[in-house]
C-alpha cells in the first residue's frame, strides 16, 4: 500500500465542500491514480477513530489556458467526496469551520 500522505494530498475548502459537512462528508484532493479502497484506508490511517462510508471520486480536467499564440492546459485533479458512518466521530480539521 501507499503511503497514506501520498494517497491524501489536501483538504478542499470551498463553499460547497462546507455544505457538505453538515452530511458528514468531506472533500479532499486525492492522487490520480488512487482508487476509493486506497482512499478510504488513507483517510482512516490519517484521521484515528474515523470510519468511512463510502468515497465518490471526480476527475477535474484542467482548464484551457492561453498566453498569445501557446496555449496549454493547467494541471488536471482528482477530487474525493469522504461520507463517514454515522457512529464515526468527526475531522477535527473541518469541525471547526462549519459551525
């Protein structure tokens, strides 16, 4: 297995992740090539006493971007919804945000 750090790479903190919260679920960037079991496990190490549910992943292309005649793209993303059980306690990174 990955490291857990490498599977999880940040936490997305936007107004419709926030909405979330009050679903229990959270929204984290996670590696492309990360599947939901490795994503659920990585959450689990990463945040003791929490179990997960159920993870929904999106893969985000990255935007067309032009600077005169190039044009490129910025970098693509995976994102991952994290639904905890109900008995799961809560991410002490989120708790106090949503409130």
């Amino acid at each position: 297995m990955k490291n857990a750090y490498d599977v999880v790479k940040a936490p997305i903190l936007t107004e419709k992740s926030y909405d979330y919260i009050a679903h229990r679920t959270y929204t984290f960037e996670v590696a492309k090539s990360a599947n939901k079991i490795e994503i659920a496990e990585a959450i689990e190490q990463i945040f003791p006493g929490v179990k997960v549910e159920s993870v929904h992943t999106v893969n985000k292309l990255g935007k067309l971007k032009r600077q005169g005649r190039t044009q490129g793209r910025t970098a693509s993303k995976k994102k991952a919804y994290v639904k905890l059980t109900a008995d799961s306690k809560g991410i002490e990174l989120f708790d106090g945000i949503a409130q």
